[in-house]
C-alpha cells in the first residue's frame, strides 16, 4: 500500500462511521479536531474509496501506515432528513497504540 499520508505530517487521520451502514471509510484532512469536511479519502487499487468491515479493521490499517492516533467520525443523516439543519455529526479520539497490526 502507497503511503501518502504519515502521522509525522499534518494530517489527521479519521474513521468514518455512517448510520444504517456496515461498512467504514478512511480519510485524512489538515483540519483541526471536530472538523473534517476537506476530506481525502483512503483508496484501493481501482481508485474508489477503501471500505472496512469494521471499525478495528481500519484502525488495523491506519496503524500500519505510521499513525498512533486517529479519529472516530460518526455521522447520521436522521435531522437532515425532517427538515432540520445538516446531520449530526461528532468526533471520538481512538488511540491506535492498543491494536494489535
């Protein structure tokens, strides 16, 4: 796997976790904590976006790229989807150190 992004960088690293879905993204953003909507996503040999089928399987992934820390991005559509502002969205630290890769 390229390494594009390194925890030595700038880059924070982020987990992204959608409601209804089994499956979790990986990205990487310059942004400080608590916002992550310039976003680059982790990509597989084809070019679309990497899908894990757990969150520990992309923490498994993240530590393996260098990073000792990233970020759990959970996000529901639920107000958006009634009328009201922009979905939620809130943002847990994970610390990487305690996975085994």
């Amino acid at each position: 796997m390229p390494q594009l992004f390194s925890s030595a960088g700038q880059s924070r690293a982020l987990v992204f976790s959608f409601s209804d879905c089994a499956q979790y993204l990986v990205g990487f953003t310059e942004e400080p904590e608590g916002q992550s909507n310039r976003v680059q996503l982790l990509r597989d040999g084809s070019g679309k976006p990497q899908k894990f089928p757990s969150a520990y399987r992309a923490q498994e992934t993240l530590k393996s790229m260098g990073f000792e820390r990233a970020w759990l991005v959970m996000q529901s559509p639920y107000d958006e989807m009634i009328g009201n502002d922009g979905g939620q969205k809130c943002e847990m630290p994970l610390v990487l150190n305690r996975i085994d890769a």
